[in-house]
C-alpha cells in the first residue's frame, strides 16, 4: 500500500523522516489525490474569512499536551547545520481542502505540527506560496474548528523569522510573491482568534528585530535584514493594519499589539503615506481618550502621530485632525494629564500632545474655538498671572521643573496661533492676555529660590513679549488699559541704562543677547512697531507726548554707536524698526517733523553713506536702507528747516550716489524723494552740481535709467534711439502682446497702470522740475531720448486715446460722426507729435553728424600743419648742415642772404640822413650777429641829433621780444676819441 505522499519510502522506513499524509489510506486514494490539480493561491485567498465572525476563545481548555517525542541521533548531533529534506507541500494543501470532517482534523494538526518541525529553521522563499496557502486554509477552519488557532499562530512565528534563500538572486526572482504574501498578514487580521490577531502583530513587529534561530539549513542563507521592511512597503501592509483597526475597536488587548505594529510601520515615510490613505490620524487621534489603565494607549497613539508628523505632509495631517471628533478626545486627554499626571512621563507627553493642539489651532478650518479647547487654552495661558475662579484652575500649580517650563513656553505659542483666528480675539479679550502678557514686560529684579530662574524669566520674558506683538494690535483698547505704550517706553529705558545685567541668551528669542539688553529691546521695539503700524491716533499721540520721539532718537544714537564695534543683525533689525516707528509718527505731522528735526537728520547721513557691498550681505542692511529713505520721505520732507539742513548736508548728493547704484528696488523711492524735494527750489542747483563716476551728471544718469528701463520693457527703437512707431512710441513687447482688455470705467486701464508699475513718469516729473533747457554733460544720444522724455506726457495721452478707440471698435454700437471725427483728429494729433518727434531726432543726429565732420576735418587740417612744420623743420636743419659742411654753399647762401637783405631796404631815402651799416666785415655766417656791435655817432656838425646827448649816446637799447632792455657791458666807440669806451 502506498502513502499519500506519492510512495517515498521514507514514510515507512527506519530514518527519521516525517509522513505527511495519513497511511492508512489506501492507493487508490493516494492516486486519486495526486490526479486533482492543486488550487491557486489566488482561489485560495479569494474567500478570507469575515469581519463579523465570532472570536474565538483567549486558549483552548482540555486539550492535551503532547509529549515530547524522544530525540533522535540526529537531533543530537554537534552541529547546528540541518539538512532540510525533500516535501511535498502540494499533499498537504490538498488535504486541508478536501477533508471536513471532525474525524480527521487530528490527523490534518498532526501534519500541520510537523511542518512547523520541518521549517523551525525559516520559511525558504520557493516554499513561500504553498506555506501561505497552508495559513490561509488554516485560517478559514478557525471559525468553525478553534483547534487550528494554535498551528496558525505556529506558522505565524515561522514568518517572523528570517525567510532563506539559495541564492542571491532569490530575492529579486520571489519579490512579486513575497510581497503579496506579506500583504496578505494584514488581511488575515479578519480572523475572528484574538490569538492569531496578536501573533500576526508580533510577526509584524519581529521584522525589525529578528534574531536569526540556532539551527542553519545547509545550503541557505538568511536574507538581508531590511528584505521584509521593504515588501512590507511595497506590499501596502501598514494601510491594510490601520483598516483593521476597526474589527479590534473593542479589543484593548488586540488594539494595543496593533498600535504598537504600526508605531514601527510608521518609521518608514513609504508608511506613513500608505496610512494616511487609511485616515490614520484621524481614527488613532479620535480614540485618544479611550480607556486604558496601562497607559499604552496614549503613548503609542502619540508616538504614531509623531512618526506621521515626521515623515508626512504637515498640512495633510492637520486636515485629517482639524475635526471635531479628534479635538474633544485630545482636550479630554491633554487636561486629564494636566490634572493628575504628576510623573515626568505624564508632563512630557502632556507637552507633546499640547504641540499637536497647536499645529491643529494653525489650521482656520478647525473648530478649536466650537469644541472649548481655545478657552480652557487661554486660560491656563494666563491663570498665573491673572486670578481666575474657574474650576480647571482653582487646585492647578504649575511646579517650575523643566517640563512645566516647557508647557507655559508652548501656551504662550498657542495664544501667538490663535490670535491668527479674528474668531479668537473676544475669547483673547476675557481672558485678559494683554494683561498676563505685561506681567513681564519688566526686569527681573528679584529672582527667588521658589520662582523660575534668571535664565528661564529671561526665556519667558522674551516669549511673552514676542507674543504680545501678535496679540497688542488686535486688542488695542485692552493695550491702552494695561497703559502699553508707558510700560514699554520705561522698559526700554532700562534696556539703555547701565545698571548691570547678565543676560543669558540661550533661548531662541535671545540670540544675540548674551550679556547685554538687545534681546528685550529688540521684541519691545516690535510691538511698538506693530501697534504704531496701525496709525491709531489715540495710540500714536499718547506716544508722541510721552517724548517718544525723542527717546527714540537717543536710542538709535546709543545703538548707532554700539554698532561701531560690531555690526549684526539684532542691531540692524532695531535700527530698522526705530525708523519705521519714527516714520509713521511724523508723516503727515508738522510739529512731530520739528520734533524729530536736525538730530534726526544728523543720524540719517551715516546710514545713506552705507557701503553698497553690504546691501548682499543678508544681515539686513538693505531693510535698514529702505528704511532710513521712508524715514527721509516721512520725517523730513515738508518740513523747510529740516529740508535745508539736509540740503546744507550734501543729502542729494548722497541719494543721488544711491542712485547711481542703479538698483531698482530703490531707484523708484529715490526718485519720488528727489520728486518732493524740487519743490525746494534750492535743490535743483544742487542736482545740477553733482557729479558721479566718470564725471557722469544727474541729467545723464536719469536718461541712462529710462534707457534702462525702456529696454526692460521691450519698447522699440533703432540703432540711434529713434522712435519706430510714430503710434506706438512708449509701448513695450508686454504691453503690446496683452493688448486692450475693455474695462469698467471706475477702473484704471492697462496705459494708466504702467504708470506705476515703471520709473518713467518719475523720471519724467524729476526733468520737469529741473527743465528740459541746459542740462550738462549730454552727449547727443542722449538729447535724442531726451526728445521722447519731453513729450511723454503727450504720448501716454495719446496712448489713452488709441485704448478708448480700440475699445470702441469692439463694442456694438458705434459713437456719432461728430465723436468719430474728433477721436480721428485726436489720433493723427498724436501720430503728428510721433513723427515731429522723429524728426527731431534726426535733425538732432544730422547736426550732430555735421558737427563731428567740421571737428574731424579741424583736427586733419591740424594735423596736416604739423606735418607741414615738420618738413620745414627737416629742410632748414638739411640747409644748416649744407651750409656747414660746404663753404660754397655757405657763400652761396651769404650772397642770397645779403641780396635778400638789400632787397627788403626801402629804395627812397630821406635828405639830410645819415646812413649807418648793419653789416659786419669778415663775417662768414648766415646767421644772426652776436651781440658785439660798433655805433658811430651823429656827426658832430649835426646839432640836434637823435644821439647829441652824452648819456643817451653811451645807451645801448636792444629790442628783445618786443621790449626795450639795457644791455650792460658792451665796449662801443667813442668817434671824439677814436677809442672804444665801455658802457655800464
């Protein structure tokens, strides 16, 4: 008689193999099972048991134990390599399916033990399918047959272990398998066996924590550590686990081994999208509160809601909270800790769920305010500081141990969140925050033993009063009440002072503030700066007559000083928002523009002296920059006394250097600055007197940024700058491709928006007040934009006219032939100015044209008198050379010299004069004499004459570059004597 199992003889035979099947059976049985084909795993899984079926019992009562069956030589032998010996998992599936009786179900537990025998060691990937198979069987029977409760939860434990593979190409070639049977754990969560429900979660939970069993199959080998973390990814199991969480609702034991699966899962980012598809925020966060005297519950569910925190979208997550389900179960468990959590454990998880309430308040759309969790949250906020009656915290202290320091830091960040909610703001209002928020707006002078420490009163000094910048301008009557702007003007006083001080400045609010006061000066300027920003009247007088102003100033001047010596972003942020401050109360304000006079003035020179480099350096000098122009514009500008000091201060001279940086996010502040201040009419001298690089002046660095800008926006010219379209001269690329979108007529069309959207019409205003005639330092480029800049406000009306007719043309009414006939003259008026325009510039370009051609024929003709001279030059010195090497051509030369001589002699003569020579006997020169000479006087029978005189005789005049000099120390002839005589 044959086994079932196909007749291997080891089923009878001495060895230690196991039969798989029930010998008693016959073999014809044995052929017939063989004949019927093995079902798929697919058939198999189709029909999983249902969700509604009886659980079974925790254990099975009276069932016997086996036992243990004595061991075997093998069993006994040294080593710890097995040899796993050929079976035939098909004999068995094909038992469990075909029998249904009572009677066998002994035998089918027999043959399911001895597969857990056979594979104690591991489940080999190639055996994977038919193993599930097996489990799968096994758990259809649980419901009916509670016996098969233990051998499933056995074969659970085999998948917890490592799977084993024969080689290392195994676990890509079973990748498709394995990851379906790994999914299928969480479908077997449908099994009504608490026991198979638990062991299913252990097995999960044994994927990371794997401890590889003392017996090794010969031939295999583990396979890597993460192989089953990443089918569980790709297989959707997480998702699967979460779903179940429903069928173990009522469960506390089975509920917690789940949560604790998924607090794995849930390290993995793959997983948590996987249960965010499964609402697994919303269905662990809603089952907060549930009962637990464990505690395991709240932590497990908190330490998932971390995990997805963590590793998921926060916005997603927040949505699934943002109900009002979740938000009671969360206000119920964080007062219940708060209440009666006195270990640490309790005060840290009570901080952790207190920060997922906050995340959940920064959502609008959820109903914090609906479900009392924002007013038990204002209260706790504030019940320190501001005596309340209710009941929550009538028998509340807060010890001061670093958990309870941590709570009262997050309380405040949670009133920083809702005062986000214009909902909240009544609820803020009782519950008198600004109040409990002043409380520390004050040093900390006596710090006691049973108090917080100096580091943590700094801590939440500094939290408190960033919050009050959030919360003061939406309570501004209860910010009046509490007498705000005198509690923050005495506290920066004491930020100024010298009385000493050790700040700590460990905290984030505190960078910067180590051993000194910016920290508290820098949050305090921030509200100032936000209820100022509201440009409240009351609020801003009430400042201004407690010397504000003035007060202000001397800080910045305190600040200005320190920064000297180094220069961060805390100080640079607190100058900033001095001047903002400074700003708003002096626009508009006469006498606070006196006020803030030539003192403020005197300050805002260094910061427009800045140096450009450090506009890039991120620390915040751009903002300083823009600031000090608001301030200019704000706190000076309309005032005469302060405008002439500035002026007397070289000022334009300075903003015209910012200018010429040609940085356009300042360039349009700048020139509406330069706009208001040509209404001085000493300023336009002033333009007109700078000079930039290159001896650049202001007229050329207006019509370089309208160049620039002109080139930005795309508006057509050609290679000279002249106008193409005579219709279209100010229109860019932009503005031509949007064409003409018909508006109502209380709204500004597309010609009127560029207006401002471009520095042009600025550029323009500012040449209009320094006028169009007579501006130094233009080359000829830049009179022909200059022609455009002049007519721009004709073009743009122009510009206006072509949007209304086109608007018209695609209406479906047409105007009256009067109407028609005007807006026809009004265009061609406008194309005629184009053209004239053009014109002009082209005449511009042909005088210019000329004027470069007389100037480059000038300095030909220059140049060819140089080279002319140069040739004289080199002929007389050749003549010279002639004459001294060649004595012929000396005499040569002397002839024609004295024939020249001769000839330049006046042919009539005087009667009765006396004719003297000029020549020099002997001498062989064509040059000039020397300066020995020989004068024979007037005859002495010739009264009267020119040299009668004695003295004058002796004189010797000589006519040297065209003026009479003395010439002493010549010898001349005396003719009474007949002997020279010397001349003095």
């Amino acid at each position: 008689m044959l086994p079932l199992c196909g007749g291997f003889p080891r089923c009878h035979g001495n060895g230690p193999g196991l039969c798989w099947c029930r010998c008693r059976r016959g073999s014809r049985e044995a052929a017939a099972a063989a004949a019927v084909p093995v079902p798929t795993l697919a058939a198999s899984m189709s029909s999983p048991p249902g969700p509604d079926a009886a659980p079974a019992p925790a254990h099975l009562a009276g069932r016997e134990k086996r036992r243990p069956q004595p061991a075997t030589d093998n069993d006994l032998r040294t080593s710890q390599c097995i040899q796993l010996k050929s079976v035939d998992l098909n004999c068995v599936v094909k038992l469990l399916e075909d029998s249904n009786s009572n009677n066998e179900e002994e035998g089918q537990l027999e043959t399911l033990r001895k597969v857990v025998k056979r594979y104690e060691t591991g489940l080999p990937l190639k055996d994977l399918a038919q193993i599930f198979k097996i489990l799968n069987l096994c758990a259809e029977k649980i419901q009916d047959q509670e016996a098969f409760i233990e051998p499933t939860c056995e074969i659970l434990k085999l998948c917890g272990l490592p799977f084993l593979k024969k080689k290392l190409s195994d676990e890509v070639n079973y990748t498709p398998i394995t990851l379906e049977l790994i999914a299928q754990l969480g479908y077997l969560m449908r099994v009504p066996s608490s026991q198979v429900r638990i062991q299913i979660c252990k097995c999960i939970i044994s994927f990371y924590y794997t401890e590889p069993p003392n017996k090794k199959l010969a031939g295999f080998h583990s396979t890597s550590e993460n192989y089953k973390i990443q089918m569980a990814e790709l297989g959707g199991l997480a998702e699967t686990l979460v779903l179940s969480l429903a069928l173990v609702e009522n469960q506390l034991p089975e509920k917690l081994w789940v949560l604790k699966a998924l607090q794995h899962l849930s390290t993995s980012g793959v997983n948590c999208k996987l249960m965010m598809k499964a609402q697994a925020a919303s269905r662990i966060c809603s089952h907060l509160n549930d009962a637990d005297p464990s505690g395991q519950l709240l932590f497990r569910s908190s330490e998932i809601l971390w995990n997805l925190l963590e590793n998921m979208s926060k916005e997603e997550i927040v949505n699934q909270l943002s109900n009002l389900e979740c938000i009671y179960a969360l206000k119920e468990v964080f007062v219940n800790l708060l209440m009666h959590g006195f270990r640490h454990y309790d005060r840290q998880l009570r901080n952790d769920l207190l920060v997922i309430a906050t995340l959940i308040a920064e959502n609008p759309g959820a109903p914090m305010i609906e479900s009392g969790f924002t007013k038990q949250l204002i209260l706790l906020a504030t019940f320190n500081e501001v005596k309340s009656h209710n009941p929550l915290v009538r028998g509340l202290k807060l010890t001061y141990n670093y958990e309870d320091f941590e709570l009262k830091k997050l309380l405040f960040n949670m009133v920083a969140v809702l005062a986000k909610d214009l909902c909240a703001v009544q609820l803020l209002n009782e519950g008198k925050v600004v109040l409990a928020l002043f409380h520390y707006v004050k040093p900390n002078e006596k710090p006691g033993v049973h108090d917080w420490s100096a580091a943590q009163y700094e801590e939440l000094q500094l939290h408190a009063i960033a919050t009050l910048a959030s919360v003061a301008p939406l309570l501004v009557d209860d910010y009046m009440t509490c007498q705000g702007n005198t509690r923050l003007l005495m506290f920066l006083e004491w930020c100024v002072g010298q009385d000493p001080f050790f700040s700590q400045g460990n905290c984030f609010h505190g960078a910067g503030g180590r051993g000194n006061k910016l920290a508290q000066m820098r949050y305090s300027l921030r509200v100032l700066r936000s209820v100022v920003s509201l440009c409240d009247e009351a609020v801003n007088l009430d400042l201004c007559d407690q010397g504000a102003i003035n007060q202000l100033l001397d800080i910045l001047k305190h600040i200005a000083n320190k920064s000297k010596e180094k220069e961060d972003a805390i100080v640079l942020e607190i100058q900033t928002d001095i001047l903002l401050i400074l700003s708003t109360l002096c626009e508009n304000d006469l006498h606070r523009k006196e006020l803030f006079g030539c003192e403020g003035v005197d300050i805002l020179i260094p910061f427009m002296k800045m140096d450009p480099n450090k506009l890039y350096s991120g620390l915040g000098h751009n903002r300083l920059l823009f600031s000090t122009l608001d301030s200019l514009w704000c706190c000076v500008m309309g005032c005469y006394i302060t405008e002439d000091y500035f002026l007397r201060k070289e000022g334009i001279f300075l903003l015209l250097d910012l200018l010429a940086l040609k940085q356009k996010n300042i360039c349009n502040l700048i020139l509406g600055i330069l706009i208001e201040f040509c209404d001085n009419s000493k300023t336009a001298s002033h333009i007109n007197t700078w000079r930039g690089k290159k001896d650049q002046t202001a007229a050329s660095l207006l019509i370089h940024l309208w160049k620039q800008e002109e080139l930005e926006l795309g508006v057509e010219h050609d290679q000279h700058g002249r106008i193409v379209d005579a219709k279209k001269p100010l229109i860019g690329s932009f503005q031509e491709q949007q064409g003409v979108i018909p508006m109502c007529a209380n709204c500004p069309s597309i010609a009127i928006m560029e207006v401002s959207e471009n520095m042009r019409a600025k550029i323009y205003s500012v040449l209009c007040k320094l006028g169009f005639e007579n501006l130094p330092g233009l080359s000829a480029k830049d009179f022909v934009t200059l022609a455009v800049i002049r007519r721009y406000l004709d073009f743009k009306v122009g510009e206006v006219w072509s949007e209304i007719c086109a608007e018209l043309k695609e209406e479906t009414f047409r105007p009256v032939t009067p109407d028609v006939e005007a807006l026809k003259v009004i265009s061609e008026a406008s194309e005629n100015v184009g053209k004239m325009v053009v014109t002009l510039q082209t005449e511009m370009l042909e005088s210019q044209q000329h004027q470069e051609f007389q100037e480059e024929k000038k300095v030909y003709s220059k140049i060819q008198a140089i080279h002319k001279q140069r040739e004289m030059v080199n002929k007389s010195w050749e003549d010279f050379l002639t004459r001294t090497s060649n004595y012929e051509a000396l005499k040569k030369a002397k002839r024609l010299q004295e024939k020249s001589i001769e000839a330049s002699r006046s042919k009539s003569r005087p009667q009765n004069a006396t004719l003297h020579s000029t020549e020099i006997k002997g001498l062989n020169t064509t040059i000039a004499s020397g300066c020995l000479v020989t004068v024979e006087s007037t005859p002495s029978e010739l009264t009267g004459g020119p040299l009668a005189d004695t003295d004058l005789a002796l004189r010797k005049l000589s006519v040297r570059g065209g003026a009479l000099k003395k010439i002493k120390g010549v010898k001349v002839l005396d003719p009474l004597k007949k002997e020279s005589v010397s001349v003095k």
